[in-house]
C-alpha cells in the first residue's frame, strides 16, 4: 500500500489541481496486470488531437512475454516504450522522420534472456537496440571487476521490468499523457534504489519530456550514475549530418577517437570497419542551468534535440558508430552524471555521485524531433547564444585510460 499510496500523492503533486483520468496496467505489490489494453481520445469523449494508448505483449523468440506502450498521436508523435525494459524508449515517429535506429537486434529482449554478465561483462548488448536507454542508476560505464564483483556494461536499470506502471490522461485540453514506472535495484544487503519514471506528452506535440526521480530507500548513503543514452540514426544521420551543442571542452575518450577530434562535428556515411569513438563533452548551459544538444542532417532540415539541465547531467557524451547500416549506423547524444569510463575511474575522478538515506534527485529532460529548417535554425541559434565568446577547447589527451 505504501508504494500506491507514494505514485497516487506524486499524481497529485505534478497534476497540479487539474483532473485526470489513470489506469493501473502492472501492479507487483497488487498481483495487477492488465496484459493486451488500449485507450483512445474517442472512447475517453475528448476534443483536440486524436490519440491513442495501447499496451501489447509480444510473443515468439527472446521477446516472450515482453511488453510494449504505444502512443500514438495524429499529426503528432507515435512513440514506443518497453515497460519491460525499464520504461527504455524504442523508437519514436513522426513528421516524416524518427528518432531511433536500426540494431542488429530486431526484438524487444525480454530480460529474462539476458545475462549481463556474459562476454566479460557485455551481456547488456545483446538487447540494445533502443532510441533512449537509462543506464544505471547503481552504476553505469564500461564493465569492470573490483570490489569482487563484476560492473556489468551500463548498469541494470534498463534491463528491469517496472513494478508499477501507470498511464494517466489529463482531463482538460491538450490533455497531456503521463506514463508513469517503477523501476527497482534492491539487493539484500547492497542498494535499495528506486526510481520513478515518468514521460509527458501533449497529443499532436514534435516533442515529450522525461521526469525521472531516484530514491535511496535504504538506511545507508549508496552512490548512483546515470547516463540518458539516447541514439539516432537515418534518416537524420548521414554523411553530412553535423553534431551540436555549446561545450567548454571536448576530448576524446579514449586513443582510437584521437583521429577523429578535429572532425568531431560532422559525421561520415555508413563506413566498414569503423570502430565506435567516443567523446567526453562539457557542456554549457543558459542562466537557467539548461543546455541542447542535436544532431541535424545535411540539409539543416530535419533532426532531433535534447534538453537537460545541467545540475542534474553536468557531463555529455558522443558517441559516433559509423559502422554499416546492417551492422548498426548510429550516434548517441547521452547527458549524464558520469562519462562512460568504469565506475573505478568514475570514482577515481570524483564523478560518482551519492544519495542519503531517503533522500532523492530529479532528472529533466526534452526531447525534440526538428522537422523543418526554421525548426533546426532555432535551436542552432539558441546554441550560439548559449556558446557566446566561449572558445571551444579541444583537448587532445583523454582525460582517463582504461
């Protein structure tokens, strides 16, 4: 009862006085699983832009029992989560564009088939293959072993199925859409981390927003990492296609990405035997702690944005995969705590942040999918005005070794 009682008083905190209607579809505390459901602006009477909300359970393969949430909004935005994925986004459509990619991995893995620990620790890649990520939030980076055990690659939250999942619709106009989950770390005698997602949507919007809040529910400090790992392919990547963002300083995270430093704003088409490089970005931020980040197409019409604010996601990482297009042709724009060093380093370079018992931190971000010159022109601006005299340093040394 605590837990409903918790999700029902933060409904009301962030609904403000307007009403709304909610449904539960996953209750672990209640033994509530609604499985196959779906919802639609006709059937609730409401004006403005038609949408619709479905829950499916897919079967066949390694995505047995898995589920998927769909919004899908008329001249708006269709996106897709995994609440079995720990609230990962899969893909998001609309306006004749995407935000996502293609991964050699075509299922939604369900994570009873995973295990993290494989391939020396790299098990989290056999189902990547999402649009946003959450990696963490006990830790996060590259695998290491130390402190006797093993750091699985990017930490296990979005490879958790959530333990509450609820969808809520504003009962005024433009009727925004909450999709709310619980995602749980609790290990006897480790951590008791708690997180609770949530994703808003105004029905015929370009863009959403994440709300997410991280609570250690134990009786002990216990350290966190996330990082907000969010991928983009074609059609807006391609050779051509430029990365933005207002940055004091750049680096390469490790020798590999030492050759591409000089060209780090722009990307090259699908390339064979193109390894990943990465890069440690500090970002800028206005006078009210938010930066953007983007990845726009050749032509600077058509592209996708994320805000965040820099008090919660002080770092940004780039991630460049140039790779084939079968192999999986991707870059990643990914705000976060830390950089995607081992936690050990992360640790080393006091990075890692810590939570005390009961207390909590918030995450805000917004994502935009530009689908029009003037679109892409804004948030280029807004860039520039952020950047203002700052020079940008490009640093040729990684600032860690692995």
């Amino acid at each position: 009862m605590k837990i409903k009682l918790a999700l029902t008083v933060l409904a009301v905190l962030v609904s403000g006085s307007a009403t709304a209607k909610s449904w539960v579809l996953t209750s672990a505390e209640q033994g509530t699983d609604k499985g196959n459901w779906q919802i639609s602006s006709s059937e609730l009477k409401l004006s403005g832009k038609p949408f619709s909300i479905e829950q499916k359970v897919l079967h066949g393969g390694k995505q047995e029992g898995s589920k998927i949430l769909v919004i899908r909004s008329q001249d708006g935005l269709n996106i897709t989560l995994s609440p079995t994925r720990g609230m990962n986004l899969l893909r998001v459509e609309g306006f004749g564009s995407r935000m996502g990619w293609d991964s050699p991995v075509k299922e939604v893995v369900n994570p009873a088939f995973i295990n993290l620990e494989s391939r020396n620790g790299l098990g989290w890649l056999e189902g990547f293959n999402e649009m946003m990520v959450r990696c963490g939030y006990e830790w996060t980076g590259h695998p290491v072993t130390a402190d006797g055990k093993i750091y699985t690659l990017h930490g296990k939250a979005g490879n958790t199925p959530v333990s509450q999942l609820e969808v809520e619709v504003a009962d005024a106009a433009p009727h925004e859409i909450r999709i709310r989950g619980l995602i749980k770390e609790s290990t006897f005698k480790k951590a008791d981390l708690q997180t609770q997602t949530e994703l808003r949507y105004v029905p015929g919007s370009n863009s959403f927003s994440l709300h997410d809040v991280l609570t250690n529910q134990g009786d002990y400090p216990h350290d966190y990492q996330i990082i907000y790992h969010s991928n983009f392919g074609t059609p807006i990547l391609e050779e051509g296609a430029r990365f933005l963002a207002p940055m004091s300083s750049i680096s390469p995270f490790n020798d590999y990405a030492k050759a591409g430093l000089k060209s780090w704003q722009t990307y090259q088409g699908p390339t064979k035997d193109f390894d990943e490089m990465v890069f440690n970005v500090k970002p800028l931020a206005d006078d009210h702690h938010q930066s953007v980040a983007a990845v726009v197409n050749k032509a600077g019409n058509s592209g996708a944005s994320i805000q965040f604010d820099t008090r919660q996601l002080p770092v940004l990482s780039l991630w460049k995969n140039s790779d084939t297009l079968k192999q999986g042709y991707v870059t990643g724009i990914e705000p976060g705590t830390s950089y995607a060093y081992p936690v050990t380093i992360e640790r080393e370079q006091k990075r890692v942040k810590q939570l005390q018992p009961g207390a909590s931190t918030a995450f805000d971000l917004t994502y935009t999918l530009l689908h029009n010159s003037e679109q892409v022109k804004d948030v280029e601006q807004r860039i520039k005005t952020i950047q203002g005299e700052t020079k940008i340093d490009e640093i040729a040394t990684p600032i860690a070794k692995e």
